[in-house]
C-alpha cells in the first residue's frame, strides 16, 4: 500500500496517475460536494472533464486537466503537506487504481450523472443494473405509453440518460400492470435502484429473481413477495 497523499494532478510528480485523483474526490465526497456546489462555474468544468474522460477521445488528457483542476480548487485535500486527506488505498498501473474501493468512473457518476450508486459495493449494483436490456424512452412514446411515469422505473445512465429496464413492459411495450403494483408498493419512485434490484436478483422466497415469473401467470405471488418485504422493513 502506498502511503503517500495525493498531490494536485500530480503535477509535481509525473509518473503518478491522475485517476488516483479523481478516485479520492469519489471516496471523499461528502466532504468535498458543499465546495464544490460553492462554485457553479468549477462544477461546471469538472462535470464538461470528466464527460470527455468517459467519452471523449483524450481520456488520459481529460482526467490530469480534471485532476488538477481539482487541485486548485480543494489544495487542503490534495497537497503534500500535512493537510493532505486522502490516501491512496491502490497505486497507478493497467488497472484503474482506486482510493478506499472508489474509481474515477465513481466521480463522473456523482458530478455528471446525479446519483450515488458508487463505491465498490453499489457501483458494481449500478454496472450489474445498467448492463440489463432497456427500452427507449422514445420507443415507448410510439406506442402510446408513458416512459416517466412514476411507478415505472428509470436508472440514469451515463450522462443522466434514462435507462427504463425493458422487463417492466410486455412485448408491445405496455407496461406489465403487476409490474407498476409492485413499483408503486416498493416506492420505485424514491428507489428506483432498490426496486431494481429486487426484480433483477434472486429471491429467497421465490427461488429466482422475481423478473423471470413475469409473464408466467405468479402476478399473485409476485404482490405478496412485495408485500411481505414491504412489511418486514
């Protein structure tokens, strides 16, 4: 483990990786985010650097602009001197490194995309989710149907895309009425992520995800699984 704090971008030292960086703005986040909303116009830059770290064509580029902008921005977090407060948990190489499990991905879903599924726990819940089949918002606008309503679920992508899992809809993309009972029960509307999870991972009680039972005539089964969660939290 390398023990030595963080410096702004690592201008002062070149062969350090900027990701570290912005992995430790990730796992320091509570922290740093009241600053950073203090400056609309630095948020802004960060969030335009780390949108071109994730899609752009200078991705090395973007992250030491990003990382030194972040240095000038917050020095008391990461300077040599003995304010310094992150510590690298990961050192620079093929792999992303990472600060106490965070990646530089994490701060790009924080400042651009709008959420808080980061970490090495729930960031791997928000790739595991993400990678699932979804249906376009537009497409589900052709047939007539509402992709925003409330009691369908919507996970934000990269960019703050909707991404509207496609096992809520049948095949002519109409939302499985047991579907939005459950969301609703569930409040999909203040957890999406959460209700997500429960469709999509294998249950304890229903011996699989509650997902594959669709269309398989468990409707009934699925509400009282709901139910019960519902009423054992």
């Amino acid at each position: 483990m390398n023990d030595r704090p963080l410096d702004d971008a690592a201008s002062s030292d070149p062969a350090a990786d900027p990701r570290l960086a912005l992995a430790a703005a990730a796992a320091g986040w509570d922290r740093i985010a009241p600053r950073l909303e203090a400056n609309p116009g630095i948020r802004d830059r960060l969030a335009a650097l780390l949108t071109a770290y994730r899609d752009g064509d200078s991705p090395d580029e973007a992250a030491a602009e990003a990382a030194r902008l972040l240095g000038r921005t917050l020095p008391g977090e990461f300077d040599h001197g003995p304010s310094a407060r992150f510590v690298p948990a990961g050192s620079g190489g093929v792999e992303a490194p990472s600060v106490h499990g965070f990646v530089a991905e994490d701060l790009a879903v924080l400042v651009v995309d709008g959420h808080r599924m980061v970490g090495p726990t729930l960031g791997a819940i928000r790739d595991r989710l993400l990678a699932e089949p979804a249906a376009r918002p537009e497409a589900v606008r052709a047939r007539g149907q509402d992709p925003c309503r409330s009691d369908l679920i919507r996970l934000p992508g990269p960019g703050g895309r909707q991404h509207v899992p496609l096992f809520q809809f049948d095949d002519d993309l109409r939302p499985r009425p047991v579907v939005l009972d459950v969301n609703r029960l569930l409040g999909a509307d203040q957890d999406p992520w959460g209700v997500a999870d429960w469709w999509l991972s294998a249950n304890a009680w229903l011996g699989v995800a509650p997902a594959r039972l669709l269309g398989a005539g468990q409707d009934g089964r699925l509400l009282d699984t709901a139910r019960l969660l519902k009423e054992a939290g």
